[in-house]
C-alpha cells in the first residue's frame, strides 16, 4: 500500500491495482482512482510548476476547477498538454509529465523568476519591454512565451477519432450529485426524455464523498440506487463522462464526452471524444457549487488544499491527505471534514474558524478549536510544514503538514450565463447566483445557492417534479428519507481580506495573480473588473478564473470601496473547460475533410487519364495527359487544337440545371433574365443574363424551351445552388402569383459538350435525330433519343467554344458508357477528351466571359452585352437600378483583349493595366487582367481584361503590370474576340 | 440495333450492404424517381395512386413529393404517367440524379443523430424532412419504426455512404 493510502474505506478498489508513471518515475494505484488521488496516495505533493514564477505547487482541488496539476498525458500522437489531474481517470500504464519545469519539477532554473518578482507584477509585461521596440518580436515574445507557460502540443497527428452527435430531449439536467439525480428521478419517472449529462468518471457528485447517510443508506449507495433506477428508464439517456460547456440560442447545449480518455489504447471504432449538441426543451443546472480558496500569504505552498477536496480524497479516494492536518473554515464545512478525518483515524490538529461562534450542533469531535482567527500564512517547500494563526490576542505558529480551507462556495452558474445574462450579487450568500427569468434554463440545488444535502435532495425533486409537469408529464414528486449525520455549510461569514499576511497572497493561482497585483491595478487605474482583468490576467487561461473570480472581484471592491455588486463580473463565455480541436473538429478530416462530388463522367475521365482539380467540391478533370507530352501546357495545347481541328469531348454535367415548368414559366424567366424569354420557341436555346437587384450581373447561361410550359436552365457551376435559391425566393416571396415550379436536375443529367468541325458526324453515329444543319441549327434543343430508342436524352446545339458544337445530357447511370460510346464513334474523326483547361483556353480565344469577368462589380455594358438589356419589358430584375449614373458612367471598366507586343513574352491574370508611359503606381491602375492563357492558334498568351474605357482603345499600347513579381510586359488592348468574330463557325 | 452497347453504371456501384450490430447500410436499387411538382397549396395528389400503383410518395415540400420504386420506369410508361398527371402535377424525372439508401435496424436514429439535427425520436413514420447529414444535404424519410431511407444527390452519394460506413462504426 502506497504510503497515504487508507487500508480502507473510499471507493476505490483495492483489489485491482493499476501501475503509471510520473515524470518518470513508475508508482501504483487503484482502479477508481484520478490520476490526482493515485499521486497523493503515494505522497507526491509537489506537481507543477506556476506560470509566472514557477513556484512550487500541489493539488488544490478534486475537480474541474484545478489550477494547478496540469500535466501532460500520453506518448507520441497521443500526447495531451494541461490535463487536469483532478479529472483525469487512472488507468494501466499512464505516463505523466509534471510541466513548466526545467531540468525537473524538484529543481527548476525558471524558479529565479521567483527573485524577480519585485519587478514581475501585474502588469510588467506593459512597463518592461516598451523599449526598442523591435525587439519585442524578435526578443521579448519569444522569450516570456517560453519562459511562462503551460504545456506543449504534440507536433505528431492524433491516431485517434472523434465525432459529433446531435440529442434531443425533454429536460437536460445538467450534472447528476444529489440534486440532480433527484430531478432526473423526478422527470424521469413522470415520462420526460431526460437527458443527464455529468462530468465526472463516475456519477454522483458529493455523494461520493459525502458521510452523511440517506434513509439509513450510505450516499454513495444511494447514488448507486438512483443510476440503476435511470439506466432502467427508456426515457433517460446517462452521459457520464460529459462536460456540458456552453449554451447556445435555440436552447442548444454544447457538451464533450470522453469516450476513452480513461483507457490506455482506445478501441479503434470507438472515438476518444464525442462532442454533442443538446437540444433542450428546458435545461436544469444541478452544478453544485466552487468551494472558495482563502487569500492568506503561502496559500499555494503543496499541501494547502480546499476542504472539500480533502474530504473528497478522504472518503472517495480512501487518501489521507497528511499526519498532522489543520483547517481554516468560514462556514460549518470544515467541521465535517474534522469529523470524517477523525472517523478515519487521523484526528484533525487543528480547526481555525474565522468566526466568532460555537462548533455546529451536528460536531461531536474533539479537535483543538480556534474561533474569530485566521491562518495568516502557510510555510513550507516542497510541501507544507507549518501555519501561523492570528487571533485577537496574538499569533501561534503550529507545525502542520496538510492545511484544509473553505472560504465558502460560488454556485457553479456560468452555463446560466453563456446568453448574455449577468450574475447577480447576493449579499446573503456573499457570493454570485445567476440571473433570474431565464427561459429555457433553471438552477437547483447547491448552483440555485441553497445549501446541505438534504435541502438539494428536496430542491432536485421538487424542480424536476415541476419541470416534467410544465412539459406535460404528470408526476409525484419523489422522496428519500431522512438525511442523517449531514454537516451543511451554512452559515458561512465572507473573508476577503486577512490581515497580518506576510507572504505572496495568491487569488489566482493558474496565473500567478496574487492579491498585490489586483491592488496595483486599481491604483493605477486599472480597478475596473473588466480591465484588472487584462492588467494582472486574473481569471483568465484554462481554468477561466473558476476559483478566483469571486474572490478578486471582492478584493477589487474592498479596494475601491464599493460592493462587489458594483463591481459586478467580468463576461461568461463558453467553454466552460477547454475543449479538444479534435471534438470540435469531429470527424472532418483527411478523407472525411469534405464531401467529395462525383461527375457521372467521373469513372470515365479516370479511365482517360485525367488529372483531376477541385472546383468548390467537384472534381473536374483538369487536362489528359499522353504518353511523351512533358508538362500540362503541351497537353492543353494539343486538346485545345485537336477541338478546333477533328473534335473534343468535355464533361460539363457540373453546369447547374433547373427544369422549370408551370402555366407561367415564361413569364417567370422574362422577369429573371434582362433579356427577352418571353417568346423563345420550343425547340430552341437562349444565351440569358440574370441582373441582382442593383443592376448588376449575377450569373449567365443558357435556357431551353422544351414545352410550352418546361424549360431547362443551365447555370455556372459556382452558382448552381445560389441561382436555384435566388429562382425559389424570386417564385415563392416575389412572384407568389405566378404558377412556376422549380426542380434542380443537376445531378440527373450526365452532360457532354461534344465540340469542334466532326461534332456532327460523329454524334449522327449514335443520335437517331436528323443533325443537319437545317433540322437542326445553332441553338436548337431537343429531347432525343439515342442508340435506336436504347437511351432518351437532350441535345443543344450550343458552343462555349465556337465551334460547332453541342451538349449532349443523358441520364446520369448511362454517363459513362456513353461517353465511351462517344469516343468510339469519333475514333477515326480523331476525337479526344479535354479539360477544363483546354475549355477555358477555348473560350478565352473566343472572348467568352465567365465568373472571373462577370466579378459582381460589372454591368451588361461593361462586357459588350448592352443589347441583353431589354428596354421593351415593362420589368425585370435589375432594371431599374441598371439606369443609375454611375452604372452608364464612360470611365467604366469594360471588357476588352490584351496581347503582348511580343509573342514571345508572357503575362499572369491579376496583372494590371497601365497606360503605355505610366508609372507603376496605384493611381494610374486603369484595370486589371481578369483572364488569361497561352493560345495556339494566336501563338502567343491571350488575355481578357476589364479596362477604364476598354471597348474604344482597341489598338492602344499598354503596360501590363504584374505588382507581386515586378515585370512589365509591353502590351495591346484589342478586340476581346481573338477567334473567328464572325461566329462562321458556329452555323456549319 | 445500334451497334453501341450501353450500360448503366449506378452510383454505388460496388458497395456491397454494411451489417453492423443493431444497424445496417444499404443502396437501394436505382430504379424510378420521380419529382411531382404541384402547386404549393397542394396538400395531396388524388389520381397518383390510381396511375403509379408501384410508386410510393415522400412529401419534399409544399406541393413537391418524390415518387419512388426499385424498378425503372420505361420511358413510354414515364411519358404516359406524365401526361395522365398532367392536372395534378408536373414530373421531373430524377430517376438517375438521386440516390436511395436505406439505414435500418434499433441503432439507425443513434446513426444518423451524429449527422442530422432533426429529432428522429419523435419523427413518425412516412413523414420525411430535407436536412444535413454532416455537411451533405439529404431528404430523409422514416419508412417503418427501424428504417430510415436517405435521398441524395447522386454526385454526393459515395461520400454519404463512407459517411454513414464512419458514422455506424460504433457498432461494429
């Protein structure tokens, strides 16, 4: 047996030994234990090093709120920096490391820091390094970050998994200790879905560590009972091991679990955290309340201890917390861990009270008692060796080796406050209690600042019993018995201030703030909560000020002489413990980053070789590399001169398409495009513009009329979804009137663009249409069939590229072998694939504008589209604002074409265009290259660009400006149209 | 007869069904979808049952529902459906752009509560919702107490099974 550890008593068991690591060095615990519990039972008191000082430090508490044992678990990828040892489960073969600390934890160099503090306080950061001021980057930063400090972060990937879940439920109740588990029972047993989420390894709260019996039964016991009882329930889901860490509108919960933090190798189907979104009909904190550290001079030194966590280590853990044990109270809770340490053999030395009243009825004990005083400082090292207590008459020193403190107890309400609610002051319990009338949310118990057992039981029942009834469950509101042997912590007397403190009085310790600094900080102007705040960083880092808030708050308005309540608190934000990156992040990453979207051509450009690129989460084929060909550009070459030579095939299904049909679909599109739908025959194409509200363009594309009352409509692929939302809310809020009905048929559809001179004769091998020019010109479309009847789909003659060209739909499960199909009809004809590369070479040589030239500042007649703009419809979107001044204003932009002067020299898009003498500056920016490649048929690169006045400069020498890598490329504006302008090509 | 043979590759093609403890994965067959577009304050479609016997109806929105089957409807058959519905609605057919899958066995909700917001608990069968699935869209339809069916765009449906194959790993 470890040398702290009871022979009995707690609920470890003792039969199942578990061994792990501490920096090193190899010692023993039990199954039940927390890693905090196993340290102690082997008399480890030393466990970290402090932020600021590296001062020595112990375990201070038992749970969420420590500040102090903060250590590293785990090896390689599994390595977690700042776990709390207070929460962390032991298991086989843990390892810790102790942190902040070099060479070690017992001899450590950054301790000097501790000489320095005459010149570290609060604030130092500010009055230190102001000076050069180039070195605060270079030096200091680097510097102080490396000197103070918590642990540090693998650089090596988590094996591990994650995931999120959504839960909805009735009633959430929020931690599952006395109260509760009495307001779970209670809603539960009415029929409510209840969800209990808690945060420790095992539930039950205080009732693990309480003495106290309940109806005759053990607590613990009783705890026991009352799971069993929920787990039984089909209604109420148990969530152990889940720390409930914010709430968010809609009454949604943010919670983690720790699925297998407590074992050594996680399962691998099983995630190590699950993050959950709890949507609550109503939410119950059954948080209980933060037990108070007192501010007295050495109230870090390793065996100062809150009382409730010694009793916690005492009765649950089965640990002594030392031979010869002193408690300083301010409330009756220190005399029930007087009790229990008696009860457990290791009688109390001392109880100092600082106030001035008999020991609580409930105390038979027979410790030295010393009322109206006050532990003015704790001594020691590596670990406690004395105290000095002050009364009225004098001091006393008395040699101690573990020292208990209760300065009273913060209901735990910073969910309560996650909405914008701020804590109250209550004068009656010194402390803070949530705000009232919040919907959706309520407190009981120890968090609704009501105090013992007993009282939350009854509190717990009956909150649940109401709670279930105001959803509409019928319930009796359950009773336990009689508490016996209980100890309540009232009635407690509030100590901010202890005078006669000679030592470094710390209020928070995970920061190192200690009571001067908050002095200075109002002395310096700084006494605002929310700027001493900032100035001494109180309450801030990982545990958020969960032990000292109250306490600085209290001392701030002792020091401005007002009260804490106008003090008032700094703003509660989620979370409420650190939560991992990898729950927040789930299961989003490496192949489940993102969805992946699949043409239906995918498997067939695969098969040719394509190289794919991610457009938003398509994956286009890029180009099709062939044997011999050394880099992209040869490819796209050949593709682009094969498609204008024999012909190409390119997969376009990613195009949006909306079928649109009802009595008054043409009236709709008239109304959505600038230009005139209203007369489009069946059987025909349109090239359409559709304007925002504010006159400027939104998207491009073609739309069909297949029917009298049917259309299909392409988009660009980047707009897909937005143009199908802008037609839904333009049918469904504008035009409510009108019978349309919208259906967004993109992923129906496997959609070829079969381009260039042989298009025809080879789609005739296996359309069954006619396809000569007369059944079939420029900008028909139709519904086809294709094989001899084997497969129904849609051809329009429309081309991207200018050349003859058509796009061909076929249901999408037949996308693939009919593309095959395709290639092997047009074999002889000299067919190959293309990309999207070689498809915006294509247009570009034909100055045929995208999203990079239609960029949401340009109107029709900054790209030549002037006559798209119909002044015959009484009204379209985009109409009336498109006749401001400065949308018609000559100085536009406007689409034009640039060349190089010399073939052989390039430029990049994004260049910008100066005029031929110009200085590179930005006031002579006259407009920038929006688009641009090399063309193999003008023999050099190709540009569009958006130029001041671009439209009547063709022939103008330019500079072409390229800012990022400082070339100047000599350059023409020219007609945007590099390529057969007089679309002969296209009638063929 | 063309000399051309064509064939049809379904989306999933491959995924052979997933069988874990308490829940299983499953591509439906790509048979018939069609999308029954009436006007909004059309609360049922009287006549469909009479034309599309095999069909069975998901509501998708106000006046929208998918009629759905395991076997393809000829397009003759397709054509003559539309035209005898033409009163009640208009037909999309959307037999090849979206995608069937069926979620079925006791641990199905716990399945997909790590994707949907939407309380499956309470949600009663044959009533279906449009929600996300992680970060992909899906029309889900609760079609018997276990079952849930998925509906998804074709061009996302491979991820949304390696989602769900994920997601259902628990039970393995």
């Amino acid at each position: 047996m470890t040398p702290y550890r009871l022979s009995s008593g707690g609920l470890v068991d003792r039969s199942k030994p578990l061994s792990f690591s501490f920096d090193g060095k190899e010692m023993q615990g039990f199954e039940g234990d927390s890693l905090a519990s196993a340290l102690l039972a082997n008399g480890r008191l030393l466990v970290g090093r402090s932020f600021k000082y590296h001062r020595r430090r112990g375990i201070l508490t038992a749970g969420a709120a420590e500040p102090n044992a903060l250590m590293t678990i785990g090896e390689g990828g599994r390595t977690e920096p700042n776990t709390r040892a207070t929460v962390q489960e032991l298991y086989q073969g843990l390892t810790a490391q102790s942190q902040n600390r070099w060479p070690s934890l017992d001899v450590d160099v950054g301790a000097l820091n501790s000489l320095l503090s005459p010149f570290l306080g609060a604030g130092f950061y500010y009055k230190t390094f102001m000076w050069p001021a180039a070195l605060w980057e270079k030096l200091y930063e680097p510097f102080i970050r490396r000197a103070a400090g918590l642990g540090r972060a693998t650089y090596e990937a988590d094996p591990d998994g994650y995931e999120k879940s959504w839960a909805h439920c009735d009633l959430l109740v929020v931690g599952a200790g006395a109260t509760g588990l009495a307001a779970a029972l209670a809603a539960g047993r009415a029929g409510a879905r209840v969800i209990v989420a808690d945060e420790q390894s095992q539930a039950g709260g205080g009732l693990l560590s309480e003495t106290a019996t309940i109806d005759g039964k053990a607590a613990h016991a009783f705890a026991a009972e009352t799971l069993a009882e929920l787990a039984a329930l089909p209604n109420v889901t148990l969530l152990p091991r889940t720390t409930v860490f914010g709430w968010y509108d809609g009454n949604v919960f943010g919670a983690v679990e720790r699925v297998q933090k407590h074992v050594g190798i996680p399962a691998a189907h099983l995630p190590v955290e699950r993050l959950w979104r709890i949507v609550a009909k109503e939410a119950l904190l059954a948080t209980g309340a933060e037990e108070r550290p007192l501010v007295f001079g050495g109230n870090d030194v390793p065996g100062v201890m809150m009382a409730g966590a010694m009793r916690t280590y005492l009765n649950r853990y089965g640990v002594a917390p030392g031979r010869q044990v002193a408690i300083f109270t301010t409330n009756d809770t220190g005399y029930a861990l007087a009790a229990d340490l008696e009860a457990a053999g290791i009688p109390a030395a001392v109880i100092i009270d600082s106030r001035s009243r008999p020991a609580p009825s409930g105390y038979n004990g027979r410790t030295r008692i010393i009322s109206d005083a006050v532990v003015s400082d704790a001594s020691g090292g590596k670990a406690l060796s004395g105290i000095t207590v002050r009364t009225r008459n004098g001091s006393e020193t008395i040699k101690v080796d573990a020292l208990a403190m209760s300065g009273g107890f913060n209901p735990v309400i910073n969910l309560a406050c996650h909405r914008g609610g701020k804590p109250q002051w209550s004068d009656e319990k010194a402390t803070f209690l949530a705000p009232s009338g919040l919907k959706g949310l309520s407190l009981a118990g120890a968090a609704a600042g009501i105090d013992g057992l007993a009282a939350c039981l009854e509190d717990g029942a009956a909150k649940g019993t109401a709670l279930a009834e105001s959803l509409g469950y019928g319930s009796t509101q359950p009773s336990f018995g009689a508490v016996t042997g209980e100890i309540a912590p009232a009635p407690a007397k509030p100590l901010w201030t202890i005078k006669g403190v000679r030592g470094k009085a710390f209020i928070d310790y995970q920061n190192d703030v200690h009571r001067k600094d908050l002095g200075l900080a109002v002395q310096e102007g700084y006494g605002h909560v929310e700027l001493a705040k900032r100035y001494t960083t109180n309450g801030m880092a990982t545990d958020q000020g969960k032990l000292s808030n109250v306490n600085a708050i209290a001392l701030l308005a002792e020091a401005r002489g007002v009260s804490p309540a106008e003090v008032g608190t700094t703003t509660f934000r989620p979370f409420y413990t650190p939560v991992s990156f990898g729950a927040l992040t789930g299961t989003s990453h490496g192949h489940h980053f993102q969805p992946v979207r699949k043409s239906p051509l995918h498997n067939w450009a695969k098969k040719n070789g394509a190289v794919f690129v991610e457009t938003g989460l398509w994956y286009r084929s890029s180009w099709f590399p062939r044997a011999g060909e050394t880099g992209w550009r040869e490819s796209v070459d050949r593709e682009v001169k094969n498609a204008r030579k024999n012909a190409g095939l390119c997969d376009v299904s990613m195009l949006g398409k909306i079928e649109i049909t009802g009595a008054d679909a043409a009236e709709f599109l008239n109304r959505v495009y600038s230009n005139a739908f209203l007369k489009l025959p069946v059987g025909k194409a349109r090239y359409g513009l559709m304007l925002r509200e504010d006159g400027h363009i939104y998207d491009d594309g073609t739309t069909s009329r297949l029917a009298e009352d049917r259309y299909f409509m392409t988009t660009t692929t980047a707009y897909a979804a937005g143009v199908m939302n802008h037609l839904e809310f333009c049918a469904q809020a504008l035009w409510p009137d009108l019978d349309v009905r919208l259906a967004s048929v993109t992923d129906q559809w496997a959609q070829m663009a079969i381009v260039g001179p042989k298009a025809r004769a080879i789609l005739e091998r296996i359309v069954d249409a006619d396809l000569s020019n007369e059944a079939f010109p420029f900008l028909g479309a139709a519904e086809i069939s294709l094989f001899d009847g084997a497969v129904h789909g849609r051809l329009f003659r429309i081309s991207f590229s200018g050349e003859l060209a058509y796009e061909l739909a076929v249901p999408a499960g037949y996308g693939e072998s009919v593309a095959d199909a395709i290639m092997e009809a047009g074999r002889e004809d000299g067919i190959q694939p293309y990309g999207v590369e070689a498809l915006a070479v294509l247009r570009i040589e034909k100055g045929h504008v995208t999203h990079n030239e239609i960029n949401g500042t340009v109107v029709p007649g900054d790209l030549g589209f002037g006559r798209m703009v119909s002044s015959a419809k009484p009204d379209f979107i985009g109409k009336h604002m498109l006749a401001r001044e400065g949308l018609n204003a000559p100085e536009r932009p406007q689409l034009v074409g640039v060349v190089p002067l010399d073939p052989a020299k390039s430029f990049k898009t994004g260049s910008h265009i100066l005029a031929k003498d110009a200085a590179a500056t930005l006031e002579n920016d006259q407009g920038y290259v929006t688009s641009s490649c090399y063309s193999p048929h003008i023999h050099s690169t190709i540009g569009l660009a958006l130029v001041r006045r671009g439209s009547s400069r063709h022939g103008e020498e330019v500079m072409i400006w390229n800012g990022l890598r400082d070339e100047f490329t000599p350059g023409r504006l020219c007609d945007p149209v590099f390529f057969d302008p007089a679309n002969e090509k296209l009638h063929v | 007869m063309s000399k051309y043979r064509v064939t049809l590759r379904p989306a999933l093609d491959g995924k052979q069904p997933i069988q874990r403890n308490g829940v299983s994965l499953e591509a439906r067959p790509e048979g018939t979808l069609l999308h029954l577009l009436a006007p909004p304050s059309t609360n049922e479609l009287p006549c469909f049952s009479e034309y599309a016997a095999n069909l069975s109806l998901r509501p998708v929105s106000p006046g929208q529902w998918f009629a759905v089957g395991d076997t393809a409807l000829p397009h003759a058959d397709l054509q003559a459906l539309a035209s005898s519905l033409k009163s009640e609605a208009d037909i999309v057919d959307q037999s090849h752009g979206r995608i069937r899958i069926l979620v079925r066995g006791p641990m199905a909700m716990r399945v997909l509560a790590k994707g949907t917001a939407v309380d499956l608990a309470i949600f009663p069968v044959g009533h279906s919702a449009t929600t996300l699935i992680g970060h992909i869209t899906a029309h889900v339809t609760r079609i018997d107490e276990d079952a849930f069916e998925l509906i998804v765009l074709r061009g996302f449906a491979e991820s949304l099974w390696d989602e769900l194959v994920q997601m259902s790993l628990e039970f393995s």
